[in-house]
C-alpha cells in the first residue's frame, strides 16, 4: 500500500501546536500551572525585577490578607507547610515576628516558582509599612530576617478655617488627623482650643513621610506655622538653639510656658473658682478655689510644669490627691484621683505633661472629675486667668540667625497662603532616608 505523505503545510501546523502546549507548560501565568496552595491572593504586579531585596524574575509574587481567626499555623497550614516546618519557622522569627501581633487585615506576601510545581520559596509579612519580616525557604535551614523600605521626606502646606474643631478641619483636607494634635501641644500656652471659634484659621509646613512613593507613614514633624485665633496672628517660627529645635514667637520668645494651660487633654469645665459656691453634697456655700475638669475615670492627668511631688495620699474631702511644688511661688494641686500613676510618690521629679495619675471620684465628689487648683505664694489663684512667663527666648548671639530663619519661614508661608489654596499644596522632597 502506498503511503500517503502529510503536507508540509500540516507539519508546520503540527509543529506549532506542540511547541505552544510545551511553551504554556512552563509559562508564568495563573491558568497554566497547578494552583498555588494558598487562598484569597492577589498576584502583585511589578515592574521591576525586585520585590523588596529579592529578585523576582522566575517567581511569582502574591498578597494575601490575613482572615478573622488565623494565627500562623493555619497560615503555614493553608501554605502547604508541614508542622515540622511550621514549628522552625516560628522558632526562627521568633525575635522578629509576634504572634501576638498577627490580626485580621494585615497583610503578607508569597512568592512561589514559576515551573509546573509552584514551589513556596518566600513568606513577607508586612508588619508596618516600612518592615517586613522575610521567611526564606529556598534552602534549609529556614533563614528569616527583617528588611526596611526606604522612606523619603516630602515637606507639605496645609491651610485651613475650623469650622467644627481642629482635629475634624484635617481629617477633611485627607490629612492624617494626629496633626491637630500635634498643632495644639505647639499652641498649649497660647490658644484654647476648647475655645476656639469658627474665625478661626491656620495654615503650616510639615514633613510627611512616605514609602513606595505614596504611601504615607505619618507626619514626621511640624516645621512652622501661623494660627489666627479671635484676630490675632500665632506664628510658631522653627528655630534649633542649643541642638535643640523648638518654637518662638516673632520676638523670639519660646513658646513653651512654664506651665500647660490645662492638666487634661479632653475635658469639660464644671465648676470655676469662686469664694462662694453650693457645694452638692454638704448642701452649703462655701469657697471653691480651684477648677473642676469632668472627664471620664481613667482619663490621664498630667503636671501643667516641671516640680517634685511634695504630698501624696488621700483626705475625706479631695480623695486621692497630690501637690506638686513648681518653683518657690508656684504649687499646683490635683484631687479626686481613680489611682496615681505608678511611678509617682513624695519626692520624686517631674517634667511638664509626665502622667501622674487619673481621672476619679474619690472624696466628696457627686461623679468623676479632676479638682485642679493652683497657689502662688501658698495664696490660691484662679487657674484659668493665671499668666505664665515664656521660657529661654533666643540667645543674644543666635539673634542674627533666628531673624533669617524666621523671615524665610514667614516669606514662604504666606507666598502659599497668597495661592489660596485649602489643601497640601506642596510636594518637595526634602531628604531620603535609608
């Protein structure tokens, strides 16, 4: 019988189908390869040929996302990892990863070989932004270490009018909103900002810090800024004396009083001093020479300044208490207390906003509340009208160069002020870190 020839055409064809299925069966994508032995990844797409430090060109990179419930075995578990694997590798991040500190949303990554097996080399986990913690399984023994990605500073402006509060004008520009809180510790012995009103305005530099380009860390620092509160103009100008940077006003006076304006942080006024108030449990007038902060018990009471603690303990009328001892004309006292703080007791120092106890009702008290009062020359004074002298002003040799600090800080603020522009105008470099 003759046989018959198959067509070049055909062979061609024949050809190319095996050399396709070959190719597919070595290719990178999804659809081609056994499943990898995880759940709920992402493939992570990356132009370059490094995902952290480690090169990536025959490996594919997925995100997973922590689950409500999991902890690392069954992390290590849904991998594909033995107990005996799992076991080694808790023992060798053990100073790196906490298990403790593994929770639902946080994220880690994988990174398995392209071939048909799809063999698990790399487990990141993100444990910040920045660190991760890198489980390498390439070869035995399982090595773990912790990789930092660079951060770089960007300096931004902000500007803004506080309508609401502070900290609800940030939050609405897409700023993170510990910067309110931040502005107000610069602030704290000039501006109540229990007070403020809608007038009121702002506008600063700070420094943001970003990895991955445009993933914010969180704010790094406050290099200037101008509050405008009943009229008046707040410029808190950046200035470093001594090695170290701290805020003055225009004529460089620090702005760091020698005491806080309040011993609490959140609060509502109650009672103010008076020679003659009712008092709600003994139903009679009497003098109240102090102010009553409500507050929540357990709220942080901190000293308005730096002294020692000269008196500890607890009385019928004022509950626990303690009297701090500021200078030779000033002492300040602090009733009602839940508990003092742990490491407070009669002798020992203090510095300006150190907690040194919280929030209570003990004594006579009708709920929880701080009873804060303040005595110059052993006299009782009303706190909330008390002046309080700035503290170190720019050195007389350092005034040159504080006058050109603070006219390029002012000339730059309000040259962005002047775009009139309510949102982060800015995005400079200033340095890398590595």
């Amino acid at each position: 019988m003759k046989k018959e020839l198959i067509p070049p055409f055909n062979v061609l064809f024949i050809l190319c189908v095996l050399i396709a299925a070959g190719y597919g069966a070595v290719s990178c994508k999804p659809d081609s390869r056994p499943a990898a032995p995880q759940e709920d990844t992402v493939a992570v797409v990356d132009s370059g040929k490094y995902f952290l430090d480690i090169c990536i060109d025959s490996l594919d990179v997925a995100h997973n996302t922590v689950r409500p419930g999991d902890n690392l075995s069954l992390i290590f578990h849904r991998l594909g990892l033995s107990p005996l694997q799992t076991d080694s590798i808790v023992r060798t991040t053990s100073d790196l990863l906490d298990p403790k500190k593994i929770r639902s949303g946080n994220r880690y990554y994988t990174l398995t070989t392209c071939d048909g097996e799809a063999r698990l080399k790399y487990i990141v986990f993100a444990r910040t932004p920045v660190d991760h913690v890198v489980i390498d399984l390439s070869y035995p023994p399982i090595g773990a270490y912790l990789f930092r990605k660079e951060i770089v500073y960007r300096q931004q402006y902000l500007e803004g009018s506080v309508k609401s509060s502070l900290w609800n004008e940030i939050r609405n520009h897409g700023v993170d909103p510990l910067l309110a809180i931040r502005l107000a510790d610069i602030y704290a012995w000039q501006i109540d900002f229990f007070a403020v009103q809608p007038q009121d305005s702002f506008r600063m530099l700070y420094t943001e810090a970003f990895v991955d380009s445009t993933v914010s860390t969180g704010v790094f620092s406050i290099d200037g800024a101008e509050f405008i509160h009943e009229g008046r103009t707040y410029p808190a100008i950046l200035f470093a004396q001594d090695s170290t940077p701290e805020f003055f006003d225009i004529d460089g006076q620090s702005l760091r009083k020698a005491f806080l304006k309040a011993p609490l942080d959140y609060f509502r006024i109650t009672s103010r001093f008076s020679n003659s108030r009712f008092h709600p449990i003994l139903k009679r007038y009497r003098a109240h020479h102090g102010v009553d902060y409500a507050a929540p018990t357990g709220t942080p009471v901190k000293t308005i300044g730096d002294g020692k603690v000269v008196a500890k303990g607890f009385e019928r009328g004022g509950g626990n208490y303690l009297k701090i001892q500021h200078n030779s004309m000033y002492t300040t006292s602090y009733m009602h207390l839940h508990r003092f703080a742990g490491n407070v007791g009669v002798g020992k120092h203090v510095r300006q906003g150190d907690v040194i106890g919280y929030v209570g009702s003990t004594g006579l008290s009708t709920g929880p509340h701080l009873d804060f009062r303040v005595y110059k020359n052993g006299q009782a004074i009303d706190p909330l009208k008390m002046e309080s002298p700035p503290s170190h002003p720019v050195k007389p040799e350092l005034r040159d160069s504080f006058e050109s600090v603070k006219y390029r800080f002012l000339n730059k603020i309000r040259t962005l002020s002047a775009r009139d522009t309510l949102a982060v105008i800015s995005n400079q470099i200033i340095s890398d870190n590595n």
